[in-house]
C-alpha cells in the first residue's frame, strides 16, 4: 500500500485536539485539590436600615470574635437593598403630583473560621441595638 500523506490543516486539526485533551486533563487536577484547612465556617450576614448602627455591630461581633483567637473573614459589604415607593400626593385629583420614598437596607457578611463553642456562645450572649437583623448560619 502506498503511504498516507498529511496535508497541514489535517495536522493543526490533530494539534488542536491533542492541545485540548492536555488542557482538560490539567483542569480536572487543579479541581480534586483537597481543602484540608478549612473544617467549619460561621456565616453571618448582618442587615440594618441605617450604616453607622450596623458598622458599630459588626465591629463588635468581630472584636468578640478576635478576642477568643477565632479567624475572621470581613466584613465584606453586600449591595445595599433599595425599596422604591411611589404614592399620589392628593387623594383624588392631580394624578400628576406623586411623592417617591425610599427604604435602603445596608448589609454586611462575616466569616469566621472553625469557630470553637466559646465563640458560640460569646456571640449569642451579645447585646446588639435593636434597628440589626443577624442570620448566622454554620457551613
């Protein structure tokens, strides 16, 4: 039999393939590294109508954090939640006088990592004013 020639698109077509097998195969063990650091994580996210209320409590969850040796992640501000409202100004006439409110909610998340039960329990004993909203979940 006569021998097979190439011609060079049929070459960079079979480059190209075996460049993406490489590729793939280098994906998939940088994703099975295994996290052996991190064991449990504490997620807070802290919500309030007004900032200085709500960076004042974040402040001291993160101070009561740090004071039992805990690592702490944050706090990272989320976007503020914004709740437009539009009402008429009269009650029957003038449909074109209307009035806009707005209600902003500021957030805030927190991490802190492998969190022992002292952390636990300094943290529910808290006293924190009462315009915050806090969700605390374990991962």
């Amino acid at each position: 039999m006569p021998a097979k020639t190439t011609t060079k698109k049929e070459k960079v077509v079979t480059e190209k393939k075996t460049a993406v097998k490489k590729v793939a195969v280098k994906k998939t063990a940088v994703k099975s590294a295994p996290k052996a650091d991190v064991i449990s994580k504490l997620r807070i996210r802290v919500r309030a109508y007004e900032y200085k209320i709500l960076d004042l409590s974040v402040k001291q969850i993160i101070d009561t954090a740090l004071r039992y040796d805990a690592k702490v992640l944050g706090p990272i501000p989320l976007p503020t939640e914004i709740k437009k409202y539009t009402v008429n100004r009269a009650s029957f006439v003038f449909k074109n006088a209307r009035e806009q409110f707005e209600m902003r909610i500021h957030k805030r998340l927190i991490d802190i990592l492998n969190p022992n039960p002292k952390i636990m329990e300094a943290l529910t004993n808290m006293s924190l004013p009462s315009g915050v909203n806090i969700d605390v979940k374990i991962i």
